[in-house]
C-alpha cells in the first residue's frame, strides 16, 4: 500500500465524499423502493378532499380489510409497479382506507376509524377491495371492485376519468331519463364493474328487452357475464345455442356455464346439512337428468373429493380420487393432481393412502411438468414420508437446481438432510 501522505485538503474532499455517497445512495435507493403508487397520509377525509381540490386533481380511494386476500395481493404486487405509479400520480390524490378494525391497527388508521365507518356506510362496500374515484370537487364518479393484473386496474382508472365510462355519471344520466340501448349497454357494464347487482340486473333485463337477437357477439359476452341462476334470460340462450356461444366465448364455454348453474341450485344444496348423509349414487343420476348436456360424474367425482378432504375424511377422500382419475385419465391436469398429491402429504398418517398420493404425483411429472420445481419437491416430500429418504433428497437436490436455490426447497432439503419431519402431524 502506498505510504504517500495524504493533504489535509485532500483529506477534506475525501471525508465530503463519504458523507455524500450515503446519501446519493439512500436517494437512489428510495426513487427505486417509489415508482410505484404514491398513498397520501392524511389525517382525515376532509384533508384529503381539500387537497384534491386545491391540486384539481381526482381522488382515488381504495377501500380494504386486513384480512382480504385480494387486498394483500394488489398492495404487494400491484401498487408498487412503475407503470401503475406513473398513471395514477400523474392523475389521482391516492389514499388506503382500512374498513375494518384491528388491535394492532397503528395511530394513522386509529384516527381514520370515524371516517371509515362513513365511508363504508355512505358508498355502500359490500366487497373488497372496493376502489372509489372522485372528481376533484369531491363527487363520487366512479366504482370498481377487486384484483387485477396492471394493466386492467390502469383502464379502471382511465375509466374514472371519462364520463362516457364514468359509472355514477352514467346512472345519474339514465334516472334524468337517458334510455337508448348503447347507453344502457355502457352502463350495464359499468354497474357490474361497481358490483351494484340489484341495479345491474335491472337494467341488464331492461337492455335485453330492447333485442331482438341475443346470440350476437355482445349479448353472449354481456350474457356470460349477467347469468347466475337457471332463471336468467342467459340460461336458456346458452343451453339452446351453445355452438354459437363456444364459437364467441371459446370451446366448452356453454357447459361450463352449465354446470356451474348445476352446482349452485342442485348439487351444493344437497351437501349443505352439518351430518349430511349424502347419497353420491342418487344426486348423480338426478344431476344427469336435469343437465344431459354433459356427464353428471365430471361434476360429482371432483366435488367428491373436495367434500371428504374438507371434511378431513382422507380414506373417502383417496377413493374419491381414484375414481376420479379412473374415470376422468388425461382430463385431469398436472396441477390438480400435484394438490391432491399435497394434500395427502400433509395430512394423511396411512401408508397406503400416501403410496397413492406418490402414483399422482410422479403422473404429475410429465410433459411440460417434467421438470417443474414445485412438482418435484411434492414428490420428494411423499418420497421422505414413506421413508425413502435417499430418494427423496436426491429428487430435492434436483428441485432446488431446477428452481434456482428456491429458500424454501432448501430449507426442506435440509430439514431432510438432519431427520426431521417435513410435514406437521395434526393435533
């Protein structure tokens, strides 16, 4: 190391360099952790309306619970991307409002209680997450409902800032008397994106009323989308013209409209009672005459299964599935059996109920799954259970290269590695 010495001006420079790389690097390192949305932490309500209109800007609110999945998803994934933050900053004074209440809630959401029960009250949220948008004075103009990927949740709010689109706009238009069919259209459409249903089925029948030919393009789209029970006007135009539909909506659309109904009015009503005893035989034959348009056992064999392992009935629940795979063979996809597989792993204790599990997961290698991480951890894990733990290792150590040293293939390998149980006995 050079022993030149260093001047006391040298030495200045240098200490004013330390101090700042710091601090360029918490910049950088902030603008990095901040291209997403931009949430205001105000006080209260009111704070939030004054400052929106004094910006002239729309306010966007987004209405959550703590325990809301879709919630969690859009803050973690969603919010944070660049391209998210970069419409909604440039367009929108942007606040989270907790409905709910908690006894970790911290200070902020403490003072916003008042405000939130006003909310929820006032607009009506019947389901989260509830997006609201605001014109800059305030009024409400605009309602969405759920999760979504980036690019759907960017047109929700380019949405909110047409009045064409604008679904309370739109509403206040038709009870000033606005009635011609494309406007209905509009607002059929913008009602179920605000999960206003008794409103939405109102004017949904009131446009169909106005055609005169149901089967076009836009009425099957607005027709799968408005059809719930089987004594809907979609109903009866999907089971009679269901060519027409796959042709619009895709192969096996219609059916599967249909066994959807199928399940909601016949099968899920049978399997409601606590100490139901359910005669599978029976509802299957009176399923089949009801819908022959498919076959009742692709609908009873997989809620079968679904039944008994909810009910953590696991020999009913493995026979279950093998009649289903029995029956259904290549319909079944690898995902599905790979979670029958799991589940078993994780609950059943009976060694031939987890030997079968280990012949649905190695089916669940195969093709385009062949080398899929999570599918092979699955596998070695039964592998560990059944107490063939060189297998089982080798089939991890594969998995954990597969997926590029996933934590938790590691941590299961290593859990394997030192003996112990990767899997939780129940009580």
């Amino acid at each position: 190391m050079p022993s030149d010495e260093i001047s006391p001006l040298t030495l200045n420079k240098m200490k004013k360099l330390l101090i700042l790389v710091p601090l360029l690097l918490c910049s950088l390192t902030y603008a990095q952790e901040n291209k997403g949305m931009h949430f205001e932490h105000a006080d209260s309500w009111s704070e939030i309306k004054a400052k929106a209109k004094k910006e002239n800007k729309y306010i966007f609110l987004d209405a959550f619970t703590t325990w809301c999945g879709p919630c969690k998803y859009m803050s973690a994934n969603i919010f944070p991307m660049e391209e998210v933050g970069t419409f909604y900053n440039a367009n929108y004074i942007s606040v989270k409002v907790q409905i709910d209440s908690t006894a970790g809630d911290n200070p902020e959401v403490q003072k916003w209680r008042a405000d939130a029960k006003y909310i929820a009250k006032t607009y009506e949220i019947r389901a989260y997450p509830t997006y609201l948008f605001f014109d800059p004075s305030g009024e409400l103009v605009h309602r969405a409902v759920g999760s979504s990927d980036a690019a759907t949740f960017i047109s929700k709010g380019k949405a909110a800032l047409d009045p064409s689109k604008q679904y309370y706009t739109l509403k206040r238009q038709y009870e000033t008397g606005k009635k011609d069919a494309d406007f209905i259209l509009a607002l059929v459409n913008a009602s179920m994106e605000a999960y206003d249903e008794d409103f939405s089925a109102k004017v949904t029948n009131e446009y169909l009323s106005t055609q005169t030919d149901l089967t076009t393009p836009k009425n099957i789209r607005l027709l799968s989308r408005s059809t719930k029970k089987s004594t809907d006007p979609g109903f009866a135009v999907f089971r009679k013209n269901m060519p027409k539909v796959d042709s619009v909506l895709g192969e096996g659309s219609a059916v599967s409209m249909l066994k959807r109904i199928a399940l909601s009015e016949m099968v899920y009503p049978a399997l409601s009672g606590k100490d139901a005893i359910i005669d599978w035989a029976a509802l299957e034959t009176k399923l089949q005459a009801a819908y022959p348009e498919f076959a009742a056992s692709d609908v009873i064999l997989p809620l079968k299964a679904r039944y008994y392992q909810s009910k953590k009935n696991w020999p009913e629940f493995n026979k279950a599935v093998t009649a289903y795979l029995n029956k259904s063979g290549d319909k079944i996809n690898n995902m599905e059996l790979n979670n029958f597989a799991w589940t078993v792993f994780e609950n059943c204790k009976d060694g031939a109920c987890v030997e079968e599990a280990l012949a649905w997961s190695k089916k669940s290698l195969s093709g385009k799954d062949a080398k899929n991480p999570m599918f092979m951890d699955t596998y070695a894990n039964i592998l560990y259970k059944m107490g063939k733990k060189k297998e089982a290792i080798k089939m991890q150590e594969e998995a954990l290269l597969v997926s590029n040293n996933d934590p938790n293939i590691k941590a299961t390998l290593d859990k394997m590695k030192a003996g112990e149980k990767t899997w939780q006995e129940e009580e």
